[in-house]
C-alpha cells in the first residue's frame, strides 16, 4: 500500500516540477518581452524626437560666407563702373561704364563674351543706372546730357550639346524704342528711379538744380506684332530743399526722396505735390531703394542706419509713411542697398567697405563681414542672393557664396508681433504661400498654438461634465446588469474614425446649429431646471411607478424627459428669439452685438471633439471610480453618510488619481486631434476666444500644408517645428500629469 502510495506520488511530483518549470520559463519569455516592448516604444519615441529636431536645427543655423578670387581685368582699372549685375547661374555678369559701354562676361575668370555700346548714336557719357522695382531686367540709363533711356537685360539658356552642356547668351534691347523715354533741362542728372510692371512706367529723374521730371504711362502690348507703346504724360517741379536720392513705389504712386537734412519726403505721382515728410533723425540719406514688392523703402543714412518704411493705411482710409524698423548693424555710411530679388531681404555696403546682410520680416542682421581686402567699388547680387559678385579698384573680381537658406525665420518672427507690409499694426499672422512672387511670409506659430488651445479648451469643457458626472453614476449608482451594457456602449464610441465624426460634425451638424442657435441655447438653459424638476416630481408624485423601476434604473425616466425637453426647445426657440431681439439670434449677433459669426466655428468644434473624447474619459475615470473598495464607501454609509457624501468626500478623492489621469489622456488627445479640426473649422489662423469663430490647431495645419511644402524649405522646417512644438506640449502636459497622478496616489493610498 505504501509502495503503491510513493509510486504513484513520484509521476506527480515529476509533472509538477515539469510544469513550473515551463511556467517560470513563460514568465521569463513573457517579462522580457515586455521589456522589450516598453524600451522599443520609448527608443522611437526619443528617435521621432531627434528626427524632429534634426529637421528643425538648420532653422536656427547662422549664415555663412565665403569670398573667393575670381578673376582680375588689368583694363578695368581705366573705366568706372555705374552698374553691375550677375545673372541666377552666376555664370555671366554684366558691366556698364560710365563711357557708355556694356560688357558681359564670364565670372569665373572675368574673360569677356560680348561688349558693345549701351546707347548707340548717343554722345556723351553715363552718369546714373537705376535698376527697376520689380527686378524684370530692365534698366533706366542717364546721359550727362539730361536724356534717359530704357534697356533690359536678358539671358537665355541653352543646350545644344545636350543637357550637361549648358550655354548662356546674353543681350540688350529697348523694349520701349531706342528714343529717350524722358529729356531733362539738360543738367546733369544727380537721381534716378525706375518702376516698370507690364502695364504702366514711372521714370523719375533729379537734376542738379533740384528739379524732378517725372514720367507716367500706360503699357500696350499689340498681340500680333508684339510691339509695345506707351500713352504717356509728363510732370515737372522744382524742389526747395536738396535731395540725394530717390525711389518710386511699386504700384506707381509715390515718389520716394531723400534728403540732406536727414528727412525722407513723399510726393503723389499724379501732380508731384509733397504729402508727407518724415524726419529719420540720423544724418543724410545717403542711399535708398525699394524692398521686393515695391511697397517698403529702404533708406540707409549717413550714420550707418537703416530704416524700412512702408505706407499704412489709418481709421481714415489714409495712407501715410511710417517708420517699421531700424537696423544699425553698420557705423559709416551707407554707400548702397541691394534688395534681394526673390525675399525680403537685402544687402548694405557702407562707405568703410562693411557688408552686412539684413531680413526685413525677421527684423535680423544675417551676416555681416568687411571687404577691406577687396574694397569694392560695385558689387551686384545675384538673384538668387546666394552670391555677391564684386570688382576691385585695380579690375580684379571676387564672388562671395552665401549660404542663407532661412533668413525669415527668427524669435520674433515666429512668437512675436510683426508688422508686415500691408498691414495697420503689428500682428501675429500665419500665411505661408500666396499667388504673387513678392509675398512676405508670415510664419507666425503663436495663433496655431492658440487655435490648438482652443479646440482643445472648448472640448474638454464640453466633454469633461458629462464624462465624469456619468462615470460617477454609473459605476457609484447604476445597477450592475445595466452597468454592464452602458459602459461597454460608450467605450465602443471610441473605435468611431475621427474621420467620420469630422464629416458629421462639417456637413451636418455645422448647418443644423447655424440654423437652430437659438435653440441650442435654449437648451442649455432648459436642461439644468428641467432635469431637477423631473427628478423632484419623480421623487415627490411617482410613489407607485417606483415599484415598476428596479433600484438603479432611475437614468432610463430620464430618457423621455431629455427628449421632451429637446424638443421643446427647438421648438420655442423660433419664435423666442424674435421676441427677444427682434430677428435671428445669428442676425443680431453680427448686427447688434458685433460677433461674428463663422459656420463651422469653435461651438461645432468643442461639440465633435468633445463627442470624441468622451469615451477616453469615461472609461478610464469609471475605471478608477469602481475600482475603490466598497469597504471604503460601506464604512462612510455606516457613519451616516448619504451616498452622494460617500461619493463627493471618499469615493472621487480615493479615485482622483485614475480621474486625473483620464482627464489627461483626453486632453492629449484633444490637442492632437486632426480630422475633426481639420473638417469642421474654417482653419482660419486667428486668435480670437470667439465662440462663433474657427480657428487653425497645429496638427490640422500640419495636415493640410506638409503635402504641398518644398522639401527643405523654410515652410517645410516651421511645419516640422510646429510638430517639434506639439511633441514637446503633449511630453509637458502628460509629464507633469503623471506627476500629479503620483502625488495623488500617495496622498489618498492610506484610505
């Protein structure tokens, strides 16, 4: 019997030895696994993080330089030039002289490809070359004897030997006829400007004595010929005050000049008469142009400062000078300003061989270096302001290469206020593309960050309330089988595509609260009273229906009552409303009370999202709620306690770590949210806490302009930089919530 006892034992004792070895063996596999799953996910997640950086970084990388001997011509040293210029290869710049001729030439090594006489049949020498406003090539060229001329310059690209074979050939033409454009008195010509837009001219010239010519005229191109002429009139004044050196705004009404006393007057082009003038105060104006676009004007002052200026439009619908921003990178003055021809920036040289490289919108030096080892008598940006080709005093050439790749982007011109052209004051702005080429970025983040606030502010207002006062109900108060189909029905809302809750909330719900906002607010105002009232009656009237209503059913009575209540909402809204203020609530809104109202707005947005959220909520706070001991709220209704004191004062401080964590999660997913913002907001980039108004969150802009951005562009890096931005928020925000969750966690884990 023994034996047969010990026998026996000894397979059992041999199968279980077996199965605790394979368990322990599971558990080994199971914890590295997740070990191994809980490092991958935090290893890609610092990995994204590097990423973003690594596209961001270049941002914020400061200009560089490089100067470079390119060539020398021993026969330039005879001649003087009045213009230079290099074409978008850099591969061909041009030379004119003050003796009229014009050269081209290859830039490296300064060999010559086409030289001849800029005005042929015309006597004299050049005194002055201005080139036009909107960088088209075309050039106004002055004559000591008072005659000015209009040539353009072009280069067309060849390939003849095929495509790594490139050739450029360079010419001149006059596109308005070889016969001057405009004849002073015959005094020398001190200030020259030209703004030619395809379908209007402005020439302006200043002679000696002080007395301006101004030329304005209509463009007309003949479609079969292709022959242009001009409707042209003319305009004369002398000047009381003297004048160093002028500029013409790019939609041709004003006249810019400067002057010796340090002031900068504006003359209207259609009778010349002096509307405005604005005192600089740093000495004289010793160089000006306009910026691209030919709305801003530079003006560089014997002092080494550089103010823009733009017009600005006031209360009155007037338009006046004002003085935007000053830059004093340089101490000696400004001999000339070079206007990039493609961003708003631009490059000075002052009288001490210093150049600096500026942006306007940035409001930043880029760069900045001497050039004594060259001392320049011209220099010529190239158009893609990648190099400035310079010329020595003894003919020799020099090309400076420069990497600046993001001169707009700054501090300031991402967070702060920026005062673009165009505009009555500064603002935060984001608009990154438009249609013309001499739009101004503005690539401010501020009203994404606040447009992402925003959503998320009004969703979780919306979703907070009914997330955790329906958790509380129903895992303190609801009975377990009703329990049991109540949760399972609102986590399940979570699994919604957001996609879908998006296009509802675009396509319907947006149109269904425009016309029925009375009735919305209606609502909200017969919700609160109505459900107490029906909740009294219930208590106070219903003493035999109570017998037909188990104990935690009370919530489907309502059903009806919430129903009925929305119903009779919409309803005496209609007629409410006119009542009240007389006509629709949208109507008296934008009339009377001065809002604006947007149809896919902040209220459609808090709503969808809200819906979206909710489930987040719900769920993880019911959790936590159902989760405390009953032995905590048994012993508090043992005191004496009501269930509602049990629930208030044990039961949701014991659970607020879980509810915090909840409300959390919910507002990281708020602040991510994409489709629904993106579908259902007018993404409009304002800051505005309007509740009728939209908005732009990060992750929707993100959304709509990353498939259309350059690669490596300065757009492309700020989108990167506002997902950099949101990354780091949602790291803070659940940081700083996990942190609280432990802290709650330990104040209430002794109840």
């Amino acid at each position: 019997m023994n034996a047969s006892t010990l026998s026996s034992a000894a397979p059992s004792s041999a199968r279980s030895a077996r199965y605790h070895l394979w368990r322990s063996r599971k558990d080994g596999i199971a914890r590295w696994l997740i070990a191994v799953g809980g490092i991958s996910v935090i290893v890609a997640v610092v990995l994204i993080f590097f990423y973003l950086v690594y596209v961001v970084f270049p941002l914020f990388m400061p200009a560089t330089a490089e100067l470079s001997a390119s060539g020398k011509r021993p026969d330039w040293e005879r001649s003087s030039p009045v213009y230079s210029a290099v074409e978008e290869q850099q591969e061909v710049g041009t030379r004119i002289t003050a003796d009229g001729a014009i050269e081209f030439f290859h830039v490296s090594g300064g060999e010559s490809i086409l030289m001849s006489s800029v005005l042929p049949g015309v006597d004299g020498r050049l005194t002055h070359v201005a080139e036009a406003v909107e960088h088209n090539g075309q050039l106004a060229v002055a004559t000591d004897g008072g005659q000015v001329f209009v040539i353009r310059l072009s280069f067309e690209t060849r390939f003849d030997g095929g495509v790594d074979q490139r050739r450029i050939i360079p010419d001149f033409s006059f596109p308005f006829g070889d016969q001057p454009l405009l004849e002073t008195a015959g005094e020398q010509i001190t200030a020259l400007a030209l703004s030619s837009n395809g379908s209007g001219v402005a020439l302006a010239a200043l002679d000696a004595n002080g007395h301006v010519d101004l030329l304005t005229a209509t463009q007309r191109e003949n479609l079969m010929t292709g022959e242009v002429t001009l409707d042209s009139s003319t305009l004369s004044a002398d000047l009381g005050y003297p004048v160093t050196t002028m500029a013409v705004s790019g939609n041709q009404r004003w006249v810019y000049l400067g002057g010796e006393d340090g002031s900068l007057r504006v003359l209207r082009t259609s009778d010349l008469q002096l509307v405005q003038t604005v005192e600089l105060d740093a000495g004289a104006v010793t160089a000006m142009s306009m910026l691209l676009g030919g709305i801003s004007v530079l003006a560089g002052t014997e002092q080494g400062i550089v103010f823009q200026l733009f017009p600005v439009r006031d209360e009155n619908n007037e338009y006046s000078l004002q003085r935007i921003r000053e830059f004093h990178e340089s101490s000696a003055a400004i001999r000339s300003i070079l206007p990039e021809q493609r961003r708003k920036g631009f490059a000075t040289l002052d009288i001490n061989d210093r150049l600096a490289i500026y942006h306007s919108t940035a409001g930043t030096v880029v760069y900045s270096r001497s050039l004594e080892e060259v001392k320049p008598r011209s220099a010529a940006l190239s158009p893609r302001a990648d190099g400035l080709l310079l010329e020595g005093l003894q003919g020799q050439l020099a090309l400076l290469n420069i990497q600046n790749e993001h001169p707009e982007v700054s501090f300031s011109s991402i967070w702060q206020k920026v005062w673009y052209e165009n505009y009555s004051e500064p603002d935060y702005v984001w608009q990154s593309s438009a249609a013309n080429n001499e739009f101004e970025p503005k690539l401010s983040l501020t009203p994404l960050v606040f447009g992402t606030l925003k959503a998320a502010i009004y969703a979780m207002l919306f979703a907070i309330p009914l997330a955790l006062m329906g958790a509380a109900y129903t895992a303190y108060f609801m009975a377990p089988r009703l329990r049991q189909w109540v949760k399972p029905g609102i986590e399940i809302m979570a699994a919604l595509p957001t996609v879908i809750i998006g296009f509802l909330a675009g396509l319907w719900f947006a149109p269904f609260v425009e016309h029925n906002l009375a009735g919305i607010f209606t609502l909200l105002l017969l919700l609160p009273p109505g459900v107490l009232l029906s909740a009294w009656l219930w208590q106070r009237f219903a003493g035999s229906l109570k017998s037909f209503v188990p104990e935690g059913y009370e919530a489907l009575v309502q059903l009806p009552v919430l129903a009925l209540i929305g119903y009779a909402a919409i309803n005496i809204a209609e007629p409410l409303q006119y009542v009240i203020f007389g006509q629709e609530l949208r109507s008296w809104l934008s009339n009377e009370a001065g809002i604006s109202y947007d149809q896919r707005n902040a209220l459609v947005v808090g709503c969808a999202m809200g819906f979206a959220v909710i489930p987040t909520i719900f769920s993880i706070a019911e959790d936590a709620i159902f989760g405390v001991p009953k032995s905590l709220s048994n012993g508090s209704l043992a005191l004496g306690a009501t269930p509602w004191q049990s629930l208030i004062r044990v039961v949701i401080p014991t659970a607020s770590p879980g509810i915090f964590s909840g409300l959390m999660i919910g507002l990281g997913r708020a602040v991510g949210e994409t489709m629904i913002v993106l579908m259902a907001t007018g993404n409009t980039p304002i800051m505005d806490w309007n509740l009728f108004e939209g908005m732009r969150t990060l992750a929707a802009n993100i959304a709509v302009e990353m498939p259309e951005s350059e690669v490596a562009s300065s757009h492309y890096r700020v989108l990167f930089l506002a997902a950099l931005v949101l990354f780091l928020f949602t790291f803070v925000v659940n940081t700083g919530a996990e942190l609280v969750r432990q802290r709650l966690r330990g104040r209430y884990s002794a109840l």
